[in-house]
C-alpha cells in the first residue's frame, strides 16, 4: 500500500495512541468502517 507522509504518520500516531502495530491500527479502521457500512 503506497501512503503519502502525513497519511503514514497519522496511522503511527494511531498506532502509537493505541500501543499496537500500525496494521493493526489500520485493521481496526477497517473493522470500524465495515461496521458503519453494515448499519446502512
């Protein structure tokens, strides 16, 4: 997956925040959006 900076170091912060891995920062993200889409 190509990011641009501020886009890679909003999901360091993410991960950072919530002490875990950026993919797995990224997978919840995913698991938020889906969820969201689901209520549609």
């Amino acid at each position: 997956m190509r990011l641009a900076p501020n886009e890679y170091a909003m999901i360091q912060e993410c991960a950072d925040i919530l002490e875990t891995t950026k993919a797995q920062a990224i997978l919840k993200g995913v698991q938020l959006l889906k969820a969201e889409l689901d209520k549609k």
